[in-house]
C-alpha cells in the first residue's frame, strides 16, 4: 500500500496511514519545522520539502516507485478561515488568485494525474461557502473525476477532546463511529504540574510540555481572565471580535485549537503548553513536535487530529480491502 501526504505537516493525517516501509509512504511539505517533525516521528517514511505548484506527478511516482494508492492532502486553509478579515470574498476569488488557497488546484491536478484508488482532501468547512463547492466538484470533474463526496466530520462527536468542524473531500462516503469526547481536564489533568507545582513533585518529563514564558503584563491579562473568555482579541471576517487566549473550562470539551490561537490553562494561570494542545488534538505523548516554540503550537493546530485519522483510515483502508 503506498500512501501519498501532500501538505503533510508534523504528520496528524499520516497517522491512521502510517507504513512499515520507506517506499511505501512519502510526505510532502515546504514548512522545515514541520518537516522536522514528520521525519522525527515517521523515520520510516520518505519526506520531500517541496512546493507542490511546481511538482510533476513524476517525481511522485519516482520516490514512491509506483503510482500511490491512497493520496491524502491538507492544502493550506488560511483564506477560508473565519478569523480571516478576508474570508468573505467569493471562492472564485481566492481559489482563482494569487494567493495560497490556489494550492487546492495543484492537489487535484495531482490527484488527476495519479488517480489514486482513494483520495482524501481535507480542509474548513468554510471552502465550500461562496460558491466553492461547485468550484470543487467542476475541478475534480475536468481531470476526469465526477464522484465527489463532501464528508463533515465534528471532530469532537467522535472522541476528540476539541471541537474542530473540518470537510474530508473524497471519492469515497466516510461514516464515522460516534463516541463521547474527553473533557479539557480529564485530557490534560494528569499531566506533571508546572511552575511552582513542579517544585513539590517529582515526576518524569513529558516531551513538549514546558511553560511558555511571558510578560508581567500578559500574565495580568490571563490572572482576569474567567472560564470562557479571551485576555485577547482580534478581527476576524465581516468585521466580527473574536477571542484569542480563551480561558478554558476545565468541565467542558475543548474550544476549536487552531494554529495561531493560544489557551489559558482552566485551573493555573498559564498558557497551555505545547503538549497539552497535543493532547487536546488526541496526538499520544510520544509524537514529539521540533521547532521555534511558535511553529510547535502551529503545527498541531494545522493538522487532522490523529484519532481522526486513525477512523478514517480505517474506512478507506477496509473499502480498498
């Protein structure tokens, strides 16, 4: 079975898809951190830090050795979200513009020319607003691939301990098994305390869970700051204040975690660590995320959460079968 990831980040889609063998699984990323942390966690797999605009479905097939069966890709999502001010334009626009959400052409440009047995896209839900999703189903249809699903999964009504509403395009129908999500502190509450806590215990280490230092000013902001409630804010799309430092309840599922949002700890008057928005996007604690501290908290809010990885790869993996 060989696997394709484009955009693959640290690695959260290619969970589910992991292979034993180096020529059974190639990533594609043009983010060195990232890069840095998919190597680190799938020494297995073979990596190219390359822009796929500029990529042959050649060069795919030469590192590979062979056609992939499963393509699974995560094009860059930034012009679609809601916290862009720009997010409103039309699809066409941005899909059609200068700008990175045109990578989604590439994708299916390359899925077209390796016509893989699955393929899976994932992005916002919000790429289908606008007029995109028609966008979408005509582009898939002029590389010759007219059935199209449009699959919306709500991470968190599967066991994800965040909320994240993500659409998984594909040529196959994915039903996914519902189960009850952890709440914020049954996900994060047995983790070695930190601060001033971490003088009274001894404990072993956990792999990025490290206080992120920050001003007395800021730590004013996040001491005020009550459950549900954000010590920032900034513009998002039509002119709307959303939070940013959200204080998080300690009894509830998680807030959507998102590469540039940071959280307040429920219980401590902290930042969340880089581990503890890991395990809030369901990554086990021996995924270990490399990098400028900034890029390690991006990269686990750009990814799939691997738990969801894992049930769709098993839905497509058994529909191959």
């Amino acid at each position: 079975m060989k696997i394709l990831d484009l955009f693959c980040g640290a690695g959260g889609f290619s969970f589910g898809f992991k292979t034993d063998s180096n020529s059974d699984q190639l990533g594609v990323d043009t983010d060195p951190s990232a890069a840095s942390t998919f190597t680190m966690n799938y020494p297995n797999a073979t990596l190219l830090q390359v822009d796929i605009g500029r990529m042959h479905s050649s060069t795919i097939v030469g590192e590979l050795g062979g056609y992939p069966d499963i393509i699974i890709a995560s094009p860059p999502c930034e012009e679609f979200s809601k916290a862009n001010p720009e997010s409103d334009r039309p699809a066409a626009e941005r899909i059609y513009g200068d700008g990175s959400a045109r990578l989604l052409l590439d994708t299916i440009r390359l899925i077209g020319d390796l016509s893989p047995k699955v393929f899976i896209v994932e992005n916002v839900a919000a790429l289908l607003h606008s007029g995109g999703r028609g966008i979408v189903k005509a582009e898939f249809e002029r590389v010759g691939i007219e059935d199209v699903h449009f699959n919306m999964v709500h991470a968190h009504h599967h066991g994800n301990p965040s909320k994240r509403l993500r659409v998984f395009i594909s040529n196959r129908k994915y039903v996914l098994r519902r189960k009850r999500a952890p709440h914020v502190m049954e996900a994060i509450g047995d983790l070695p305390p930190l601060g001033l806590g971490a003088l009274l215990e001894d404990h072993d280490n956990v792999p990025n869970h490290e206080i992120h230092p920050l001003t007395e000013e800021k730590m004013k902001l996040i001491r005020k700051t009550q459950w549900g409630q954000g010590a920032k804010h900034f513009r998002g799309s039509k002119e709307r204040v959303l939070p940013n430092w959200v204080r998080l309840f300690p009894d509830q599922v998680a807030t959507s975690i998102i590469g540039l949002g940071r959280y307040i700890h429920p219980i401590e008057d902290r930042l969340l660590t880089v581990r503890e928005h890991a395990r809030l996007m369901s990554y086990p604690d021996n995924f270990i995320f490399t990098g400028p501290i900034d890029s390690q908290y991006d990269q686990v809010g750009e990814s799939v959460p691997p738990l969801i990885s894992e049930l769709i790869a098993k839905e497509a993996l058994t529909q191959i079968e």
